[in-house]
C-alpha cells in the first residue's frame, strides 16, 4: 500500500484531519490518526508526498468501530526517533508491577492505566522526551504524599489524580561528557534543561498545509466517575516536514464545579539547537463554560431544554480548548547543543 501524505493545516494543537490511502482495491478516506498510528512510517518522496507503508497486523477496533494502533509507530526524521506504544489498559500483573514501583499502599489505580504505553522523541545530542503512565502517576504520587502525609489511605486521596507532570526530558550522560570534551566545556546547564523563556510557539508555521510524517495519540491514564464526571491524561505527537509538535494533556470535568485543563507542548523547528515548551491552564466552572460555547457555536433551536444545560454537550476537551482562554501560561525553552 502507499499512504499518500495528507496536506492539511495545523490548528493551534492538533486539527482532525483526513488522510487519503491508496491501494490496490480503491481508495478510501482514513483520520489521519489511523493510518499514521498503525505502522512505522518511513521518509519518501517528499515531491509526490507519497510513502511506503508496511503491512502490520497491529491493528484493531474499539468499541466504536475506529481504528487504533496495537503496536509500535516509528519514524526517523531529521535527527529523531519518534516511536510511540500503544496497548489495552492495564490490568494484572502489569497493574500490581505499577503499583508496587508507586508505593501505592492501599490507595487504588484509576480506572483505565495503560501502564505499558509510551511515547518518545529522541535527539541525535542524547537528549530524549519521553511520556509514561508510571512518570505521571509518580507526579500524583507525590503531590499526595506531601498534601496527606502519613494519613494517606484507600478513603482519603485525591481522586482526580491531579498531576503536575509536564514530561520527562533524559539526558544521555555519556554523549554530554563527550560533548562537552570536545567543546572544552565543563558544564551546559542549558542542555535538556527548560528555562524561562520570552519565545511563543509560531502559530503561523503550525498552521500551514503540509505532509504528515508521523501521528500517533497515547492515553496515560483515565477516571470516568459516576456522577459523569471524568479524567484524562493523554498525549498526542505529529511530525510535519519542517517541525514538530507534542501535546500532553491533563482534563477533569467536575459535573456541579466545572472543567479544569492543562495543556503542555513541546515545538521543534527542525535544523535549529533548542526546544520550546509552553504551559497552559484553562479552567472555568459549568455555567461560565456554558456561556463561552454558547457564543462559540450558538445553540440551534431544534435541541430541547434539558439538553442544553447537560454538561456533556459542553466537555468535550477540543471544544473547551477553544471555547476558554488560558487562566495561566508559561513559556520555556531548552537547548539540544552544549
């Protein structure tokens, strides 16, 4: 088969998109996160815009009839490795394994962990971020112990799994020694380190139409509560030809308080020496939520009463991504030479 790389404009995080594949049966129209989640994607002819896919049997359905990965989705691209693991949630060995690493104790999992999932993006310089359930729950682990303390128990934790994991960025110690001997260097406390920055990711380059190397989106973790309240923690990656750009999101919907969401991004324009990541923290309760999509798309005539006050018509994370204007930013860097 030949997936024909689709020429699509970047929204400011991720656009849902259509991919064209073509084979030898016809042609058909695939999400994007279809084809480029099923297999290693490997460079082609970029004046055609057309790459060699291998057949892969990692492929499944869920239980709304869409595809998704069961395997690994690999790229090399200008100096990186971008691999990314998808698999069932977590249950069994694979779920007491994570909560023996954790320290756990009597305090459960969430619902859903996908403990062997996995996203990486490796630099030629040693430099590697990388995104797990195990690091993200590590984050909550954390904070829980110095919020409890030694009251931490099966019926007193955070229930939300409130974590501030932004990633992990690991550096390969090795090639820095190397690196920095053959600069005569002692030190590079830039290199693989964020730091305060005044630079904004260009949204005018996200935004251009352009072939797509490489997508794939990895959840961490989720809750889904009784209530119809929610958690998620996931993140999504996409490789263009000049850039890329990774999206690791952490979203509650608290049905009678409101939605919180927490957005960090990492952007590489290739060819250059460093890395920007960026915060964002949009947060509002139900009814100004309510107000914000009301005005963003104006509810139409023919939907009943009940149903336009129904928190799920208002949740859904790309549309309070939209809808709300970030509460809280930051901005950071890191560099990738010494």
């Amino acid at each position: 088969a030949k997936v024909r790389g689709p020429e699509t404009a970047w929204p400011s995080i991720f656009p849902l998109a259509a991919s064209k594949v073509v084979c030898s049966g016809g042609s058909s129209s695939l999400r994007h996160s279809v084809v480029f989640a099923m297999a290693r994607v490997v460079e082609g002819d970029a004046r055609t815009g057309t790459w060699a896919r291998p057949a892969t049997p990692q492929m499944g359905t869920d239980a709304d009839g869409q595809f998704v990965s069961r395997g690994w989705n690999e790229l090399e691209h200008k100096g990186w490795v971008f691999k990314a693991r998808t698999r069932p949630p977590s249950g069994g060995a694979a779920a007491a394994d994570l909560r023996d690493a954790l320290s756990l104790g009597p305090v459960p999992l969430p619902q859903k962990v996908y403990a062997e999932n996995l996203l990486e993006c490796s630099h030629e310089s040693g430099v590697k971020i990388e995104f797990t359930a195990e690091a993200a729950l590590g984050g909550w682990q954390s904070a829980q112990q110095k919020e409890f303390g030694g009251s931490l128990s099966a019926e007193n934790f955070d229930r939300h799994f409130n974590t501030p994991y932004a990633g992990s960025i690991v550096v390969d110690k090795d090639k820095l020694r190397e690196k920095l001997r053959m600069a005569r260097k002692i030190e590079a406390p830039d290199f693989g380190v964020p730091g305060a920055s005044r630079e904004k990711l260009p949204m005018d380059l996200l935004q251009q139409r352009g072939h797509i190397h490489f997508y794939d989106q990895v959840e961490l973790f989720g809750e889904a509560f009784a209530d119809g309240g929610q958690v998620l923690c996931e993140t999504k990656a996409r490789v263009m030809d000049d850039c890329f750009l990774v999206l690791l999101r952490y979203f509650i919907v608290k049905p009678n308080s409101g939605v919180h969401m927490r957005d960090v991004r990492y952007f590489h324009k290739f060819g250059t020496g460093n890395v920007l990541r960026d915060h964002e923290v949009r947060e509002a309760s139900i009814p100004e939520l309510e107000d914000a999509v009301s005005k963003l798309r104006p509810v139409t005539a023919s939907m009943d009463e009940k149903a336009t006050h129904d928190h799920r018509y208002f949740t859904n994370p790309e549309q309070v991504w939209e809808a709300l204007t970030p509460t809280r930013t930051l901005n950071e860097s890191f560099s990738l030479s010494v």
